[in-house]
C-alpha cells in the first residue's frame, strides 16, 4: 500500500429530482418569513421569492445536501474519514444535476500480523556500583555552595559576576549588546570560549577588553558570524564547593542519618528507575519491529495533529526554563520540519495499536480514566472536575482514553513478548 494511499478523491453527483425537492423545501421556508415590498410576510409568490433569495437558496441546498450525500458515499466505499473534507469543483445550473469533487483522506485498513510472542532482547535492570557512584555525585554537585574567592586570580571553574558591553565591529547601526550581573561559568561547556579565555586569571575589580569572533552556526542568530569588542568589568569570582561524601551529606541531603543508610535507598530508588526505564525501551523496540513487519500509510491530518502536539510541548518546555518561544532564534519551520519522521512513526504506531487493542477487547474503564485525570490535576494544581471539564470543552477527553487504551495494548504485547534479558553482573551494594 503507497504511502498515499490515505488520500481519496470522489466526484458527487446529486440528482436533479433531489436538487428541486430540496430547493424547493428551503424556497418555503424563506417564503414564509420574506418581507419583499408589496406584499404581506407570508404572501409573496414562490418564483419571487426564488428570484429574490436565490444565492441564500442554494448555498442552503449545498450545504444541506452535500453532507448527506458524501456521508452515503464513503459509507458504501466502507471508509472511515480522517479530518475534515474538502470539496471544489462545486457545479449547480438549472435543472441540472448537481456535482462537485470530494478531496478527503482515510484511515487505513490494517490487517494485523503476529504481535504475540515477538523476539527481543532486553537490557538487564540491575543497578551497579558505577550508577550508584554516578548518583552519589550528582546529590553531592546539587548540595553544593559557591564561596565568594578573594585570595587568588579567576581560574577555570570558577563563577565570575560581571558587567559587560560589547559593540559590534562589522554591523553599523546594530545595538550593543549589554548586561549587568551576569554570571560567567570559566571553561564551561555552555560559555563562549572567547570569554573563558580573557576573564582566566582577572581578580574582582578588573576591567578586561577583548574582541569575540561568533561562528557562524552560533545559536544566537543576531551573533552567528559577528565579531564584537567587548568591556568586561569584573564584580566577584566564587568556586564551588562540593561536600565530602560522608554521614553529614546523608544528614544535610536526605531523611537518612548514615552514608550507608542514604545508599541502600538511593540503591533501591535506582532499581525501580532503571527496571522503568528498560520496560520502557522494550516497548519501544516491540513498536519499531511492529511498524517494520507492518507497513501502514497514515493520514496526512494525523501527523499534523502529532507535530502540533510536539511543537506545543517544546514551547511549554521553553517557557518553563523562561525563553521567549517568539524569539528571532528559534527556527520553529526547521524544528517542525525535523521532527515530522518521528512524527510519522508515532502516528502510524497509533493506529496499529488501536487496530489491536480492538482485536483484543481492550477497553479503559470510566475509573481508569478519573484516576489519570486526579493525576494529572494534582502535577498542575488543579481540581479534577476543572481539568475533566476543560479536557472534555477543548475534545481533548476521547484523545486521553485513546492514549491509555493504546498504552494498554502496548502492555499486553509487553507482556506476551518472549523476552531474552543481556547478561549483566550483578554488582555488590557499595
């Protein structure tokens, strides 16, 4: 099946005896409320009031006769539209059939293949004493304090608090660029190496002054490929300051008042994580061979709708870290554009899922459903009957029931999977 194939094309033609029935049915209807000069409401002749209201007359014959005639179509053709129709090409003469061209997309019909005791690998959970550490740390760097440096120079690592003004050299007319109280991570990843490099060594008080060239595939659109001189003024420097790992850590960071204590939960918090995080990858690899064994043409309306949904959960993101989702530097075209393949697959794994939770009776309960909106109320500080009448206001209920019975189904081929696990050494809790 062509990847197309979701997009259907129907010429319509309506009979000239329907046409008449039902202008004729609409000419009444205006006749009995038409005020037309010289006669009383209700009294003027059928053929004036044609004459008189002849476009209202046929736009109502169009759009009462078009949808009924198309809804009989595509039921004989036994389709199931995808969005909204659009017709052109709309023909109406006098006693003449009515025709016009129906352009609209399908959903597919999926014959389904083996979905039970699919073939696959897993990752083994288990949890090291490399994850551990690596957790251990991470507490430790997000415990850490910044203290103010006064007895040395500026030196990689370390915080600098600074004003600056930078002018551009090659672009008259440009405002400068400024700012006060600023903070400056030396020879981070995140910091434009030009600013590393030339605040290395400065002591609170300094000035330093020195040029940056921008790369042309600088994030920041309005620097990409520009060279400024800057001003830099120097305010403090500070340097973190990561607590040992010790008892006092487990007593300042957590609930625990022992190191060993502050493991074995850490430990067992990474356990449930990671046997999550596998299950979830599963899935995912479950889905990719489903979709590889199945090709399905998906509607063009389907993918829309998932890259809206993309796009509106990065501007949420952005606006949740503070960035303006309006800036100049966001290419949203780009951004839609790289995300339509995923898009696509997400789309297409829908339907497939969809087409096997009916296979296999999978339903969601009314409690299923109140209980995934208490929870999602309680993540945005909302009442559940405020967020169950928004979702059901803005049609977005039926989307979350459909969520869920695809998730369900996804859970059900999980489970009927024949499921190899990687062989991983078990480490000794640390």
């Amino acid at each position: 099946m062509e990847a197309d194939s979701c997009k259907k094309e129907l010429v319509i033609e309506i009979p000239v005896d329907d046409v008449r029935r039902e202008a004729e049915t609409i000419t009444a209807q205006f006749q009995r409320r038409a005020r037309i000069p010289g006669f009383r409401p209700g009294h003027a002749p059928a053929t004036l009031v044609e004459r008189h209201y002849r476009d209202d007359i046929r736009n109502g014959v169009v759009e009462s006769l078009v949808p009924k005639f198309f809804e009989n179509a595509v039921k004989e053709q036994n389709w199931k539209i995808a969005g909204q129709p659009h017709f052109q090409e709309l023909k109406f003469e006098d006693n003449q059939p009515l025709t016009l061209k129906a352009s609209f997309e399908v959903y597919p019909q999926i014959e389904l293949k083996d979905y039970k005791g699919l073939e696959i690998e897993e990752e083994s959970p288990a949890v090291t004493d490399q994850d551990l550490a690596s957790a251990l740390e991470e507490l430790r760097e997000k415990t850490a304090t910044l203290e103010v440096v006064e007895d040395r120079p500026a030196e990689e690592g370390d915080y600098l608090a600074i004003n600056y003004h930078g002018r551009f050299l090659d672009a008259s007319g440009s405002a400068p660029v400024e700012a006060r109280d600023a903070v400056v991570h030396l020879g981070a990843k995140g910091t434009v190496k030009g600013f590393s490099e030339n605040l290395t060594g400065a002591r609170p008080g300094d000035v330093r002054e020195f040029q940056v060239a921008y790369p042309e595939d600088f994030p920041q659109k309005s620097l990409a490929g520009k060279t400024l001189g800057y001003r830099v003024e120097v305010q403090s420097i500070k340097h973190k300051v990561v607590p040992p790992l010790d008892d006092e850590l487990a007593k300042s960071a957590s609930e625990f008042s022992t190191l060993e204590e502050l493991r074995g939960k850490l430990r067992e918090d990474l356990k449930k994580q990671r046997e999550l995080d596998v299950a979830a990858e599963t899935k995912q690899k479950l889905v990719d061979l489903l979709l590889k064994a199945q090709a399905i043409p998906v509607p063009e309306v389907l993918v829309e709708a998932q890259l809206d949904r993309k796009m509106e959960r990065s501007i949420r993101l952005l606006l949740a870290q503070g960035i303006d989702p309006r800036a100049g530097e966001i290419d949203w075209r780009k951004i839609r554009q790289d995300a339509r393949p995923a898009a696509e697959d997400e789309a297409r794994a829908a339907l497939l899922l969809e087409k096997i939770a009916e296979a296999e009776k999978i339903e969601v309960s009314e409690e299923e459903l109140d209980e995934m909106i208490r929870q999602f109320a309680q993540e945005g500080r909302e009442t559940p009957a405020a967020l169950k009448t928004r979702l059901t206001r803005d049609g977005e209920l039926d989307r979350l029931k459909s969520t869920r019975r695809n998730q369900k189904a996804l859970e059900f081929i999980y489970r009927n999977a024949k499921i190899s696990r990687k062989s991983a050494e078990l480490a000794s809790p640390a």
